[in-house]
C-alpha cells in the first residue's frame, strides 16, 4: 500500500488535485472579493458622477431664475416703470415728468412694465413667473399671471428672510401653487419654487422685491428623471442650508436624520452604516455654494450586491463541477504520464557518444524512492555528461574562433597605422623638420610593439597613453596649430577595451581637422552612464559628407548581412574594421554613432558595456 502510494502517479495525481482545488478554490475568493470591490467602486463612481451631474443641472437651473431676478434688478427701465407705477397706483405726482395721477397714463405703464418684463422672460422661457413687491401691499406680477393685487407683508415667511438678505438671493422651499397650477396642463396639484432679493431704486434705495417662480417638477427634473431610471433602487434626498427637506415631496425628515450632520451639513463618507436598520449603505454628498443645497444618493449595500450573490452562487456550482472533471482529468493523465518513463528511460539509454565516459561508478542512484526517477536520474546523468563534454568543446572552439577574428581584424590595423605613420615621416622630411622626425622614429619602436602584440584587449589607461603619445609626436610637427584636450572619466581607465579603438579615431580625426585653417582642434572624451562606457572623438574639420556617410553604412550593412570580413586596404578600411571588432566584442551593447557636428567638423562615439569588460 506504501510503495502505491509513493508512486508517481499517485503523487502527481494528488498533486495536480490539490493544485486545481486551491486554485479554483483562490480563484473565485479574489473574484467574489475582486467582483464586489468593483461593483462597489462602480457604483460610487456612479453615484458621485449622478450626484454631480444633479447637482449641477439644479444649480444651472436656479442659474437661469437668479440671471433674470439680476436682470430685473438692474434695468433702469423696470426701476422706472415700476417707480410711475407705485406712484399712479398711490394718486402720486410721477418723479420723471411731474403729471399727476390719471388712469391711461396708468394703465399706459402698467403695459409698459409687462412689456419690459415679458422681454426679461424671452422666448425661451427660462422662468415662468416674475412678481415685483413694494413694502406695503402691492404686487405686480407678469408672465403667467399679470394680474395687480394686494398682499400682506408680515403674513409672508420669506419677507423678513429677504430684507435680512440686504439684496442677496433667498431661495424657498417647495410650496404648493394654486396660481401656477391653473396654468399646467397637468391635474396634479403643481408645486412652485421662488427665488426672491431685495429691489434698489437708481440711488441705491430698497424700493421692493424681486420673486422669480418657476414649477418644482421643472427645477427637479434631473432627480425625477433619475429615479425614474435608477439602476441601484438608490434614494435621493436634497435639503438646503437649514436642514429643510426639498425632495422628497412631503416626505417624512425625522426617517432621514440619520443622514443630517447636527450642524445640518450633509454626511461626506462613502460607506454608512445606518444608526437604526444597522444596514450597510454607499452614499454619496454634494453640497453646492451657489444654492446652499445638499444631494444625498443612498443605495442599500445589500440590494447592490444582490446579483452579486447570485452570480457567485451558480459560479461556485460551476467551478465545483468543473473542479471535478478536472480531477478526474488529473488522473488519468497522472496514469497516461508514468507509461512512457520507461521508453524514455530506455531510450537515453541506448545514446552514444564518441566520447562517452565510461567512468559512470562516479556518478550514485537518487534513491528517490520512486523506481521511475531513478532509472530516468541515471539515464540524465550519462547524458548530461556526454552534453557537457560537447558543450564544453563547442564553447572552446567558438572562444577561439572569435580570437582569431578579433586578432586578424586588429593585424589588419597594424600596415593601416604604419602606412600613415611612414606617410607623415615623409612630409616631415620633405618639410626638414628633422627633430621631429627623430622624435617620431623613436616613438616608432614602442608603437610596433604596442600595436604588434596578440593581445587583443588593453586597459584603456594604456590606450590612451600611446594616443597621447601619438598626438604629441604630431604637435611637434604641427606646433600651435594643433590643439588637443582629454576628458575620461577616471572610473574608465582600469577598463579593458579592444586595443586600437581610440587612436585610429584621433589619427582620422587629424586628417581631415589640417583639411581646414588651422588651429586644428580635437577633443576626446570619455563618459560612463546607465552601464556603458562612450569615448566621443571630435575636431573642427570639414565633416563628414553624407556621400561618405552612406557608404560606410553601406559596407556595414553588407557585412551584417554576410558576416564575411572586408579585404584590407589602406584607405577607407580604420572606421569599418573598428565597428566589426567592437561588434565581435560587445555584440548588441555596442556604441558606434557618426555624425557632422551643427557648428562643423566630425564627432565619432564608440563604447560598450561595463559589465561585459571587453569580455
């Protein structure tokens, strides 16, 4: 029973088993968890977006009630008819002409002022009803409803709010309107919303009130209209600055309290916990500045996760039916996956190399316990000698074989640096600068044997050593005229580069820089940033012309393509050999940019990866 149980099918059957239970046991926590985050946060964002998008169509719409009470407050024209108008009404001589009271001059500015009013409404209609007050009794009012009549100042609520006011606006509660429900096609009883502030004559006079009246059901629409297609079942409540309760019509304000602050702001937490169902609830608050009112969205926490839970319950059903076929899937392909261990076995076995060790007493059993792993450990062990041993050979060979190049691309370099130093010997006996050319010959010797050894890689300290050096010997040939400056970052001169990199760049830099007036002028610089090293070898000759721009991109395109090296030759060959062997060196890390600079003359950058070390 032991030895069944250790075998590889029942270990991987159990194991694949208790794989798939945990993971679709994982699985649907963090999507039950991921699911309910997502539809919480959707549903705030949902809401804050309504909550905002209701608040601000209130807002806009009490926009359009306080931009005509501010146009009527300030016409002259209104303060003028309306000031002829309390004083016809009172038998009062007019204060703009001096005629005294007669009933078509009265009845002529009664029609005036409606004019005027009717024209403050417009077309459109943003409001229905403009009413003007004195402070005695009289009122005036057009749209709807251009009647005269009387009205009793301290039996108004709003009128001692409204003097307080000192001409700011007062926004009432919804009240019902009998006057504006006649005019409604609806049966309904209509209900009104006013907006009032106080009226200045032209010396800054109170001289009465402004009531600007729209229906309720037009100020609330955006509410109506989203509980109307309230996708959560959600509740909105509005209240103003002094706790009133604006919508719900009627509703009952102590069953909301819970969501008034003591100091009547409205709750600014996204998550509520109700203090009397103790149920979880999402709300979501906005108070405007401009009306002073607080929407409040609630949705009940349970009834949001209401398709949650379903969804959740047919997936647990799913996936625990799923979870069982692939169980029983585990199983037999537990079963299906321990027959071929021994063909498999056998068949590594059977594998020979030329150079097979035979020494396998080296090599002990895993005594793993399970019969299949060892014999499939003792096959790998043969067979992985048998790799490593050509791997180890085939490693060799190509380590070689990428010397070889970098040694013959550098020979390559070796006539290429003599030819142009005998060339310059020769302009300089030509020219009887004799010191120099001693100087120059004695430097000779330690060139061939800087540039003749097999060693492909040098500290760029040295590099630099014999490009100094070489500069030097051509400013003793060139004086003033030739001007130099080195920039390395210390951090580089330990770092082992291909030798002949840096000096084959300032003699090509030299030979055009003399191409221009003098004073000839290159600077080398040397950075390290982000992991690589860049050396940049600059001057102030003609450039480079596109035309030979091109063709070493030409050459190096084609040897990308064909990985066959260029056949040397003395001109034209240092720029293209430099490339191949810092490709062979650093591979995709290197750094090969030429360019004409904005201001004239050549820039050349190289580099390479600090981490490779040129290996």
């Amino acid at each position: 029973m032991r030895e069944r149980f250790g075998t590889i099918r029942m270990i991987l059957f159990s194991t694949y088993s208790l794989i798939i239970v945990v993971v679709f046991a994982v699985l649907v926590i963090c999507f039950s968890v991921w699911a309910s985050e997502l539809l919480k946060k959707n549903a705030l964002d949902s809401l804050e977006s309504t909550g905002r998008s209701i608040q601000e169509q209130l807002d806009s719409e009490i926009q359009k009630m306080n931009s005509i009470s501010l146009n009527v407050m300030y016409s002259n024209l209104v303060k003028n008819r309306f000031q002829r108008y309390l004083a016809y009404s009172e038998g009062k001589k007019d204060d703009g002409d001096g005629s005294v009271y007669s009933p078509i001059g009265a009845l002529e500015n009664a029609k005036e002022l409606t004019e005027i009013l009717t024209a403050v409404i417009g077309p459109t209609r943003p409001v229905e009803q403009i009413y003007l007050y004195d402070f005695e009794s009289k009122v005036y009012g057009s749209g709807f409803d251009n009647t005269e009549r009387t009205y009793r100042p301290s039996e108004q609520q709003w009128f001692q709010r409204v003097v307080e006011q000192q001409g700011a606006k007062y926004i009432s509660s919804p009240v019902p309107d009998e006057a504006m429900s006649k005019f409604s096609s609806s049966h309904e009883k209509q209900y009104s919303l006013s907006l009032y502030r106080l009226f200045y004559d032209s010396f800054h006079a109170p001289m009465g009130i402004i009531e600007v009246k729209q229906y309720f059901s037009r100020v609330f629409k955006s509410v109506t209209d989203f509980a109307l297609q309230n996708p959560y079942e959600a509740q909105i409540l509005i209240y103003n600055d002094e706790g009133q309760m604006l919508y719900p019509l009627q509703a009952d304000p102590s069953h909301y309290e819970a969501y008034i602050q003591p100091d009547g702001t409205t709750l600014k937490q996204a998550a509520f916990l109700h203090p009397n169902t103790r149920k979880k609830e999402l709300v979501s608050a906005h108070y405007s500045e401009f009306t002073g009112w607080s929407t409040v969205i609630i949705v009940s926490e349970e009834q949001l996760f209401a398709p949650l839970i379903q969804f959740t319950k047919q997936t647990l059903l799913i996936a625990f039916l799923i979870m069982l076929f692939a169980i029983i899937l585990s199983y037999f392909a537990a079963k299906r996956i321990t027959r071929p261990i021994l063909k498999i076995h056998r068949t590594i076995q059977n594998m020979r190399l030329e150079d097979l060790t035979e020494d396998h007493g080296a090599y002990r059993v895993l005594n793993s316990g399970l019969s299949e792993l060892d014999q499939l450990h003792w096959s790998f062990v043969k067979m992985s000698a048998r790799l490593k041993e050509s791997m180890d050979e085939l490693l060799l060979s190509q380590s070689q074989e990428l010397q070889s190049k970098l040694i013959a691309l550098q020979s390559q370099m070796n006539p290429h640096f003599l030819y142009n130093t005998l060339a310059t010997i020769h302009v300089m006996a030509e020219e009887q600068m004799n010191d120099q050319i001693i100087a120059m010959s004695e430097n000779m010797s330690g060139f061939l044997r800087y540039i003749s050894s097999d060693v492909s890689l040098v500290a760029m300290e040295e590099e630099i050593l014999y490009t100094i050096k070489f500069l030097d010997v051509n400013q003793l040939r060139f004086g003033s005229k030739l001007q130099y400056t080195f920039a390395i970052d210390q951090r580089l001169l330990p770092l082992r580069i291909p030798k002949l990199v840096i000096q084959p760049l300032v003699e090509n830099a030299l030979k055009y820089a003399t191409m221009k007036e003098p004073p000839w002028r290159i600077d080398i610089t040397g950075t390290a940033a982000d992991g690589r090293w860049i050396v940049e070898v600059s001057d102030n000759g003609p450039g480079f012309t596109e035309a030979r721009i091109g063709q070493l991109h030409a050459k190096i395109q084609e040897y990308e393509e064909t990985g066959v090296f260029p056949i040397l030759k003395l001109e034209g060959m240092g720029l293209l050999n430099l490339y191949i062997r810092l490709k062979l060196t650093y591979g995709r890390n290197m750094t090969f940019h030429i360019r004409t600079l904005p201001q004239g003359g050549a820039s050349i950058q190289i580099g390479g990866s600090i981490a490779q070390n040129g290996g």
